[in-house]
C-alpha cells in the first residue's frame, strides 16, 4: 500500500467518524457548526503536524541509507585491503611450503630408488 493511498484512506475515516459523532450529538444548529468548525481546524493541525512528522522521517531514513551506503563501501575496501595484505604475508610460507614438500618428493623418490637396486641385487645365500 503506498502513502497517498494510507492517506487518503486515513482522511476518509477521520471525517466519516467526526460526521458521524457530530450528527448524533444533541446541539443546535449554531452549536452544531462551530464545533464542526473546531473540529476541522484541530483535523486541519493534526494533519499538518502528521505530513511534517512524515517528511522528517522519510528525511531520517533518506540519511540512514546514504550513511549506510558510506559505510559498506569502507568496510568493503578495508576487507579488500586485509585480504591482500594477508595474501602478501601468507605468499612466503606457501611457497616455502612447496619447497619442502618438493624436497621431500625427491628424497622419498631417492628411497625408492635405493630400496628397488637393494631388493634387485642378489641376496647372499
């Protein structure tokens, strides 16, 4: 439901209710019109205040959603920031990590070597 429609629909009850509570009261004619005519006017303030409340929130959210936006935006480029750092730092030990993990290829590839020509040559008997 959008806000013209809330409004619109707010109005209609607001002046539906005081019809009806001004119609069913016991006054005069002249009684009758002045208190219709208070009536309106404190409806006409209570309306005005409520547009004015309204444009302030909207206002407040508005600014919500852009500091918001801000924010996201610097988190966003701090974690980019922390990512690449720790990548830079963590770049050495990977690949000190793969050097060992290659010389540790080689030696065991070494002893399977040595352990095949020992398992090949005659045993003495």
């Amino acid at each position: 439901m959008n806000f013209k429609q809330f409004s619109l629909g707010l109005v209609v009850g607001i002046a539906a209710g005081a019809a009806a509570s001004l119609i069913s009261a016991p006054q005069s004619g002249e009684e009758l019109r002045g208190t219709i005519k208070n009536t309106k006017e404190n409806w006409r303030e209570h309306m005005l205040e409520l547009q004015m409340n309204l444009q302030i929130v909207k206002e407040s959210i508005a600014d919500a959603s852009k500091e918001s936006k801000e924010s996201l935006r610097v988190v966003a480029a701090e974690l980019k920031d922390s990512i690449q750092a720790w990548k830079r730092e963590a770049d050495p030990a990977i690949n000190n990590l793969q050097e060992e993990l290659a010389a540790i290829q080689s030696t065991m590839e070494e002893l399977e070597k040595t352990i095949n020509q020992d398992s090949k040559e005659p045993q003495p008997s």
